[in-house]
C-alpha cells in the first residue's frame, strides 16, 4: 500500500497547487497581518516538508510578500542543502525563487542572477524562470547563459519564463532581441541545445522575423528534429506547399509510428487545419484509420480546428465556473465529466480518478460514453463503479475516499486491471468526443458555424 500512499500524497500536493492556481485556499489570510507573521511563514520554508496552510498565507498575501521573499534571499539560513527526498526534494532558497515566480520583481536580479551557474539543476531551472520573467535588460546576460545550460529542463524553463515576460507586456527592444538570438540558436538543424518551446517563443519576441527564419527551407527541412516544434509554432503560417510535400515524405515512417516523423505528421495535420486547407477533412479522416495513438488524436484534433472548436475545453471551463452544474445542458455535462475522466485515468489510473473530485461525476461520465458512441469504456467505468459494492461509488469525495481506504488488495488490483483496459479504449474515447462535439456544437461555442 506504500504506493498508494505515495499516490495520495501527489494527487494532495496537485489538486492544492491547480487549487492555488485557481484562487482556492484552505485558509483566509488573518487581518492585521505583521511584518513578524510574514517573515515566520516564509521562515516555514526551511521546514523539510512545508506546512500547505504556510504556502496558502503566502500565496494569499499576493505582492505583500515580495520584500520578504528579497529579505529572504539575502538570508544565509535559505542557501542550504536539499531537504526531503525523492520528487519533491528542495532547497529553501529554490522554494524562495519559487514564489516569486509570478511577481517579477526587478529588485530579485542582482541576488539570483549568479545563481544560474549553481551546481543545483534545480536551482538554476528556478531561478531561470524568473530572470525570463522578470525580462529587464539586467536579466540579457544571466539569461543568455541560461539558454545555454547543460540541463534541457533548465533552458525549458528559461524560454518559458521570457514567454511570460512577453505575455505580460515586459522586455525592451534590446531584451526581446538579444532573447530572440539566444532562443534562435535553439531550432538550428544540428543543435544539442534544443527546447520543446523554442519555436513558439521565437513567435512571441518578433513574429514576422520569426516566420522569416523559421520558414526559411533551411530549417523547414526534416533533417531538423526540431521541425515538429516549427510546425506547430507556425500553425496558419507554415509554408502549405512545402508542408504537404514534407508529410507526403515522412507518411510511410510516421505511420509506422516512427519518431520523429509521426510528430511531423500530427503537427502537419493540425497547422493545415488552422490554415483551412481545403483537403483537410479528407486528410484527417484517413489518419483516424491509422494504428498510430499521437496521429490519431491530432487528426481528431485536426477536425475540431476546422470546425473552429477546438478551444470547447476553454468555454466549458467558463461555463462550469459561471453555472451550476445543474443548469449545463446535458452535452456539456458530457463532456466536462468524460473529459475528466479521460485526463485523470491516464494521469493516474481509476483509483486516483476516484480519489481526486473528479470521481464526484462518475455518473454523467458513464452516461457520456454511452452517448458518444463509446459503449466499451461505459463498460470498464460501469465495472469499476461495481467495485464499491451495489449502490457505487458516493458522490461525495470524502466518503467516497473513505470507501477507497476499505478496499479489499483484491479490490484495488480490480481497479488497476481495468485501468489498463481503459488505457486501451482512450483513443477511441479522445476521437468520438472529439466527432460528439462537432455534432453537438450549438452546445460548446457561442460563435456562428464556420464558412
């Protein structure tokens, strides 16, 4: 049972943080806060499990903590050794950078800018982030060093701390073009210094030089393992001559599932699809016969694009937010509770499915699969509800975790075993959404049908 508490312990640690993100707390911020009670919980960082309430109040107090945070990284007693273990092992003083990650206070520059050539990767992935964020001129040379880290996670999180800095409206003309040099340097056919976002950051500094270079055939070429990244950060503005061409070339090894070319072809598939290119449909349809998973997904992918739907999960979220769940139509009841479905067994099996509150729709998540034409995966959900006994699972989260706790070894195997079955039918389950929100589209846009 060891794993399954370990398994608690992350769902724990997840559903707080997606909650912090989502302005959820476990606790309200005292009134009258003093200067003494900030610096004690931020002192809780040395803890070598941090207390979640200390990271909900630090959370809470919003940019009230910004000077304690600067206090703190000039505070020897943070510049300490890993604490914890395993996953979630830390440092203080990365815990520290870490919740200045969505201030960007220029004041934090000089104090962690040395930091990027620290001998702790993780450290340094921190510390990355927020000197991308924070985006002033100070942050160019630092960050260029960054980029070049021997850790592809490092220079990941670099690239993805300057898209913040754009997206928040920070950089100068100097940051954005001394970044777009250093990123650029990333997509070069050949280079050992790549990162997933490189592309599409190259977008966000300088679009129009960005499509320049990135079209250019000496990087739009399938010698370039960075080409899929291309593809999708260009989307609507790949050259469509010369992407055909490519996928015709790379079909036969993509569908024999061979990496690269199958992410070539699915990012193919998806950028044609935002162009509106006219064989599109014709396209997809015929990648949703192939036996590749990740081609299959992005051809049903493809659909919802040119049906201008794909963005649904974003105005569903809305929705949820604004009603009641009683008042979504019953499609969009649908598809929220198999959507959740779907994301959380693969993230983690049934049994976290049925642990975290996403287990509380089970229901409509069963009757979902029916309607959309899935009566295989009804069946693997209806048999992991018998698994509670005849009335199922509560929907209540903390009785139904409870009904978790009382599972028999035998139970818990049943529940991994079908796990795996489900694992089988998620594909189908991802397309046949994907074809019941098309069909259903009055239900998942307030926009008019597409031309």
């Amino acid at each position: 049972m060891d794993q399954l508490d370990g398994l608690r312990k992350y769902a724990d640690r997840l559903e707080r943080q997606m909650g912090r993100i989502a302005g959820f707390h476990t606790v309200e911020l005292p009134e009258n806060v003093t200067p003494d009670q900030i610096r004690q919980w931020i002192a809780g960082l040395k803890a070598p499990k941090v207390d979640p309430e200390t990271e909900d109040y630090i959370d809470l107090l919003g940019e009230r903590i910004v000077p304690y945070l600067i206090e703190a990284l000039r505070d020897p007693s943070f510049h300490t050794r890993k604490l914890g273990t395993g996953l979630f092992a830390d440092c203080p003083l990365e815990r520290v950078v870490e919740c200045l990650e969505r201030f960007a206070p220029p004041e934090a520059v000089p104090l962690i800018a040395p930091k990027v050539e620290h001998e702790d990767k993780d450290l340094r992935k921190a510390v990355a982030y927020v000197l991308g964020n924070i985006g002033t001129d100070e942050c160019i040379i630092p960050l260029s060093k960054a980029l070049r880290d021997p850790d592809e996670y490092v220079r990941d999180r670099a690239v993805r701390g300057i898209q913040s800095a754009i997206e928040h409206g920070r950089g100068s003309p100097a940051f954005r073009k001394a970044m777009f040099e250093g990123v650029a340097a990333m997509v070069v056919p050949g280079c050992s210094c790549n990162t997933e976002h490189a592309a599409e950051c190259l977008m966000q500094l300088d679009r129009q030089r960005a499509i320049s270079l990135l079209s250019n055939p000496d990087y739009f070429q399938t010698k370039n393992r960075e080409l899929h990244h291309i593809i999708e950060a260009l989307g609507k503005d790949a050259p469509t001559k010369r992407l055909l061409e490519i996928m015709e070339e790379v079909k036969p090894r993509a569908q024999a599932d061979e990496y690269l070319e199958d992410y070539v072809y699915a990012t193919g598939l998806v950028a044609l699809a935002k162009q509106k290119y006219f064989g599109i449909e014709a396209l997809c349809e015929d990648a949703l016969t192939w036996k590749v998973e990740r081609i299959v997904e992005a051809a049903a992918d493809g659909l919802l694009t040119r049906a201008d739907l794909m963005d649904y999960g974003y105005y569903l979220a809305r929705l949820h937010k604004e009603k009641e769940w009683d008042s979504l139509t019953k499609p969009q009841q649908y598809a929220i509770a198999v959507g959740d479905l779907y994301h959380d067994v693969q993230n983690g099996g049934l049994h976290q499915y049925y642990y975290n509150s996403f287990g509380n729709q089970v229901r409509a998540a069963l009757e979902g699969c029916k309607a959309m034409g899935v009566p295989e995966v009804a069946e693997i959900i209806h048999q992991s509800m018998a698994v509670f006994g005849k009335d199922g699972p509560s929907e209540d989260r903390g009785t139904r975790q409870e009904q978790l706790e009382s599972l028999s070894e035998r139970q818990v195997e049943e529940l991994d075993r079908l796990s795996k079955l489900f694992y089988e039918k998620d594909v189908q389950l991802y397309v046949e959404g994907a074809r019941y929100v098309i069909k259903n589209r009055a239900h998942f846009t307030d926009k008019s049908d597409p031309q």
